[in-house]
C-alpha cells in the first residue's frame, strides 16, 4: 500500500500559503490606491512623525473604514470566492445574537484592561488626576472615541483572525496558527510611539487572547467586542493605547512608574501589569473557548 504522490500533499500547502499571501498583498494594495492619495490632506498638514504618534481624528478614522473595507474586500475575493470559505467557516455567522456575542467579547477585554490600571494606582503610583471639562464633555470624549476605535478593531480582526487564520489553521492546527499570527500582529505593531520589547510581547499575548475569542462561539464578534473593550476602557479611562493617546476630557491617568511595571507612556500595553492582566483574560479564553470544538 502507497501513501499519497507528494505532489497531492504539497499542493494544498502551497494554496494555503499563496492564500494567506494574497489575501494581505491584496488588501494593502487596497489600502494604498484607495488612501494614499488622500493621506497629506487627511494629516492636516502634519508630518508623517505627527501623524504617527499623534493621529488627527479624521484621518485614525477614515484610515479604520479604509482597512475595513480593504481586507473586507479581499476576505470576500481571497477566502470566499478563491478557497470557497462560507461565513460560518470564517466565523462570522452564529446561531444566536451578534450583539450579545459582542457585549461578551465587551467585558473580556475591558475588565483586564480596567484591572490593569486599578492595579497600577494601587501598586505602580499610576494616579486619576482632574483635567478640564465636566461630564457633559467626558461622555461626548467616549463616544467619539469609541467611534474612532471600532472600525480599526473590526479591520484588524478581520485581517489577523479571519481568512489567515482560518486558513493556516486547516494547515498546521489551531495552536501554531495562533502563535503565528500573534507574533505577525504584534510586529505590526513596531512602529507604535514608544513601543519596547515587553509592549510587543504583550500585544502578541493580546493576539493569542483575541484568537481564542475568535474561536468561542460568538466567532468574530466576540473578538471584536474583545478589542474594542480593551482599547476603549484605556482609552476612557485617559491612558494611551498601544503609545497613542487619546484627548478624553475630564480626567486623565498618569502612568506612575517604573515603566516596566505600569507600561509608561505607550500605555498598560507596555507593563508587567498588562502582561498579568492579559494572561488571566487568555486563561478565561481558553476555558471559553472549549465550548465550541467546530
């Protein structure tokens, strides 16, 4: 009895990879025709430095749809109509409630981020302090802002936990797929503003949490809500997120120190605190995840 030629078992490896390669050429292409003519007026007039560490309103938004509509674009070009992926093989269709999977992947991802902070004020002299504003002026800040964070958390999701995973999964299992694409979404973090080692060890840990999401029930939405909780509780709480600060009136969270404890000025992302907090959210992950094998 002879096993199968190699040529049949090379074959789908080198789909799978031509796949996963395609899908993000294809996207970024997107990304550059469709933005990149706009991108000097949506600056404002800043730099590129500017913009990096300190993005205009209009420009973190419209550069969030953009990556949302790019990689949505080539998710249904790449993994539906190339490899034949229907909606519930990516993840995106649940039996019940997308809102309700959302609201879940909601607390998972801000309870560990507002512990990380509480922590850091009890623990690393990070501190609340009064900035100007009332009320009134705090609940608009929030509302913006989680406007400006949702698309981007939706594109990211959908380029590092849709179609390569989904993909790389069938290829070499659950486990090495998620690592990798953890590490791949934690690098494409290096040009943050004061980014260090441990803030991309942390956002690699923050992608095997979110990929774990991924695979709960709620699928995408859970991750989603996930992403969004984390970075909109820092982000209404007056921390940075990920080294980017956000303009929340009426209070503000100074980080303390020392920086490898509490994260520094790219944020709770950057401290040992994160990587606690993170860790406990990927242990709920797991065992979340274990309800639903498919």
């Amino acid at each position: 009895m002879t096993g199968a030629p190699p040529s049949s078992r090379v074959r789908p490896v080198l789909k799978a990879i031509a796949a996963v390669v395609a899908f993000f050429v294809f996207g970024f292409l997107l990304i550059f025709i469709g933005l990149a003519p706009f991108a000097r007026r949506l600056a404002g007039g800043l730099s590129s430095a500017e913009v990096a560490r300190n993005p205009p309103p209009l420009f973190a938004l419209v550069q969030g749809v953009g990556l949302l509509l790019a990689f949505g674009l080539a998710t249904w070009v790449v993994g539906v109509k190339v490899m034949h992926l229907d909606a519930r093989a990516l993840r995106w269709k649940i039996d019940r409630g997308k809102v309700r999977a959302s609201l879940m992947g909601l607390a998972l991802g801000a309870l560990p981020a507002a512990l990380t902070m509480v922590v850091g004020v009890l623990v690393g002299g990070a501190a609340w302090v009064r900035d100007g504003g009332g009320a009134t002026d705090y609940a608009g800040g929030v509302l913006t802002t989680v406007g400006l964070l949702a698309p981007a958390a939706l594109a990211e999701e959908v380029m590092f936990r849709g179609v390569p995973l989904v993909v790389l999964a069938s290829l070499m299992g659950r486990p090495a797929a998620v690592v990798l694409l953890s590490v791949v979404f934690s690098l494409a973090h290096l040009g943050n503003p004061d980014v260090s080692a441990r803030a991309i060890g942390n956002i690699a840990l923050a992608g095997i949490m979110l990929s774990l999401a991924f695979y709960t029930p709620g699928g995408i939405w859970t991750a989603f809500g996930a992403h969004l909780g984390w970075n909109s509780t820092l982000a209404a709480l007056g921390a940075p997120v990920s080294g980017l600060p956000f303009d929340i009136p009426y209070i503000d969270y100074s980080m303390g120190g020392p920086p490898w404890l509490t994260g520094g000025s790219f944020g709770p992302e950057g401290g040992l605190l994160g990587t606690a907090a993170i860790t406990a959210a990927i242990v709920v992950a797991a065992r979340w995840t274990r309800k639903d094998q498919t």
